[in-house]
C-alpha cells in the first residue's frame, strides 16, 4: 500500500511539476525568440543607419556617403563597374560558411536598378527578384519564406535601402536556445524527481502512522470488547445449563453479566466522546469558567469513593478563579484526573488536589503520592488505548481517558503535562488561560 502511494505521489508531483515547468520554459523561450527577431531588427537598423538620408546614396565608385563613417567596416567592396573584390566562392561556400551575416542592397526607383554591397546571402543573379519581392512588402521588417530570408527596408526619396539576412542564422541561434532550454528542463525534472522521492517519504510518514494507529486501534478495541463478551457468552452459558435453578442461586452469573456490559458500554461511551471531540475545530469558543467551582464539586463527587477505598483527599483551591474554557469540558478534565488519580492511588494513599494562579496563568493540579509511571510509558500517557502491561493488569480501563482529557485541553487552548518520580509520585498539571 504505502509503495502504491509513494508512486502515485511521485507521479501526480512529477506530472505538475513538469507542465508548471513546461509553461514556464516555453514562455521563456517565447521572450528570447521574440528578443532576437527584435534585436536582428535593430542591428538591420543599424546597418542602414549610415544611408538614412535622402543626400546618402551609393557612388558610381562605390564610396560611403557623405554622412556615413569613414571606418573600414563601413566602406562597401563595391568597384566602379560594379564587380566585387575578394577571390570569389562558389554559391555553397559563402552561405555555408557566412550565413550569418547581413547584405546590404540599394533600389534606385529612378534609374531601376539594384546595387548589392555583399554577396554573403544575396547574389546578383537573385538581386532584382529578392528586391521585388521585399518591394511589394507591406511591412519593413519580416520574413520571405520563398528566398528563406529576413529582411529590413527604409525609404529615402529615390532610394530603397534593404538589409537581409539569411533565416538559418536566426534559426540556428533558436535552435541553440531551444537545446539550451531542453537541457535546463531536463536537468530541472532529474532534480524535482529526485526531491520528489524525498517529499515521498516525508509525506508518507504521517499515512504510515496513521495506518500504525489504525492498526493498534483495532488490536485494543478488539483487546477491550474480547473480556467483556467473553464474560457474558460464559454467563449465559451457564445460565442455559442451569435453566431449573432459582433466579437467586444464579445472581453472581448475573450481576458479572451486568458488570461485562457497563464495562462495554463505558467503552463505547468513551469512544462516541472521542469522536465528537475530534470532530471539533481546532479552537472552540471558549468562555469564562469558574475553575475553583468546578474543582469543588469534583473532589465532593469522589468523596465517597475515596473514604471506600481509604484514600485521603487533600484540596488546595483558590478562591474565584476564573479560566477560559467551556463548563463541559472543564468539569470532565477535572473529574477525569481525580478520578485517574484514586483509580491508581493504592488503599490508605493520599491524593492531593490543587487550583492556584500564576500571572496570567491558572494550574490545575492532581497529584497522588504513592503511585507513579514507568519512565518508558510518560511519552505514550496521552495516547489512545495505551495502558502498560501493569496497568492493564491491576486497574479497568480502555485506555481512551486520559487522550480524551488531553484534546479537550488543547481544544480549550490549554496545556496538559505530566511527571511522576519515587518523591512526589505522579503529578497532572493542566495549564489555562486566566480570565
């Protein structure tokens, strides 16, 4: 079960993540195309810049204009008769080796003729119809995709300048920021996959004790209804096979009986008010409570079954102490303890009783002298159904007393600990908000 939950979890992680990466790795390489057709415009622009002007035209030497700069990487390889300087390469040569790079052509409307400054990606015998063709254009900037080019055009009077450039240098800077992305997202899903079997088994771990809790449930609750059944099917056993005798010689079958079902009723009882304790909101509505009035009438309610079992009650109680809480669930956290406290309390023990204030603090406080907890079991005293091996043995219970007790607390905002030593035996000491 919890290999099938470790994979659907890593799975459902692995599958959000890489479509919210997905999203964000496409939208960024939108952004860096749309940046690099923007920055091929302008350095097309800035290519141009020079012959801006209506006086900028080509000489029949082919010389920069008057305005243009003088530096060498402006002047046009451009001879009187047209031809260009330079051993010429074959047409493959040029546009494998410079497809990167940007011609520069001049359309005189006058005189209809086409110069071209480099033959890096047009050449003459393609010049006038890569001219035409960028001519009847509607926009200055764009693609033809017949002459698989890009191209940029300014007019200036009779002249039509036009910078272009061969579409594998964008796309080869494309491709390159697409494989560096892929790359990136790859490397990024090897790490999320590997957080994620991390997160797994950190996520698992609450599943795995809840499922460990569910488990040890059913093993106590099995372990509490088995005595008491068992109790009663004996019972009646014994009540079948002894149908003639009078109702009076089979008394002790019935009242164990009797005995078998409150327990399995207290069992249950107790189980209904775990439930609808854990069916409350984090924090309930809490209002001032009498603290020294509910811890009085729980030490005179267990009066009598402290003087049957010769235990001493010992009371400390402040006057007009005032908590917040709810009235229900302070008198049961009250009347649990004390009632805990006699429960392990051996015959002629005593038990001690206090309610007092500290700043803005009020403390609760049972304390029975001649019993403690084993220091294996303070950890799990607030766990649901825990009971040491003694204590199952020497005392009743179903171990969902103190739990019950603990959460009521926690509901009321309070705090519950406890200590137990050979000097001051065990001590529960319940933590409040004063009013």
């Amino acid at each position: 079960m919890m290999k099938a939950f470790r994979r659907r979890f890593i799975v459902l992680n692995m599958c959000l993540a890489g479509i919210v990466l997905l999203i964000a790795f496409v939208t960024i390489g939108f952004f860096i195309g749309t940046n690099e057709y923007t920055e091929l415009r302008s350095t097309m622009a800035n290519v141009l810049k020079p012959w801006n002007t209506d006086n900028a035209v080509v000489s029949k030497n082919g010389s920069p204009p008057r305005n243009a700069p003088s530096d060498s990487k402006s002047k046009p390889s451009v001879k009187p008769d047209g031809e260009r300087t330079g051993t010429k390469k074959t047409e493959s040569e040029r546009k494998h080796e410079h497809n990167n790079n940007i011609t520069t052509m001049f359309y005189d409307r006058n005189e209809k003729k086409v110069t071209v400054l480099s033959e890096e990606v047009v050449f003459d015998e393609e010049a006038d119809e890569i001219a035409d063709a960028i001519l009847v254009q509607q926009t200055d900037y764009g693609t033809i995709s017949r002459y698989k080019i890009i191209y940029y055009r300014v007019n200036t009077g009779s002249m039509v300048k036009m910078a272009v450039c061969n579409e594998a240098y964008i796309g080869s800077r494309l491709i390159r920021m697409v494989l560096i992305l892929s790359a990136a997202y790859l490397l990024a899903m090897g790490l999320l996959l590997l957080i994620s079997f991390r997160l797994a088994k950190f996520a698992e771990r609450p599943l795995r004790q809840s499922i460990e809790m569910e488990r040890k449930f059913v093993a106590d609750i099995s372990h509490d209804l088995k005595t008491p059944i068992t109790v009663i099917m004996a019972n009646n056993s014994i009540l079948k096979t002894n149908k003639d005798t009078p109702v009076s010689e089979n008394m002790q079958w019935i009242d164990s009986t009797d005995r078998a079902s409150e327990d399995m009723m207290q069992l249950v009882s107790n189980m209904l008010t775990m439930s609808a304790v854990d069916s409350q909101p984090k924090h309930i509505h809490t209002v001032p409570v009498s603290l020294s009035s509910a811890a009085e009438r729980c030490v005179l309610q267990f009066e009598s079954l402290a003087y049957e079992k010769k235990i001493e009650l010992e009371e400390e109680i402040e006057d007009d102490l005032k908590v917040m809480a709810t009235e229900e669930y302070l008198k049961r956290i009250c009347s649990s303890l004390i009632d805990n406290a006699l429960k392990y309390e051996p015959t002629g023990g005593k038990v001690i009783i206090k309610a007092y204030s500290r700043k803005h603090k009020a403390y609760y406080l049972v304390q029975n002298l001649n019993s403690r907890i084993e220091e294996e079991d303070l950890p799990h005293i607030f766990d649901r159904f825990y009971r040491s091996d003694k204590a199952r043995t020497l005392t009743k219970g179903n171990g969902l007393g103190l739990p019950i007790i603990s959460q009521m607390a926690s509901l009321c905002g309070a705090e519950i600990t406890v200590s137990s030593n050979e000097k001051e035996g065990t001590v529960f000491t319940v933590v409040f908000r004063r009013v």
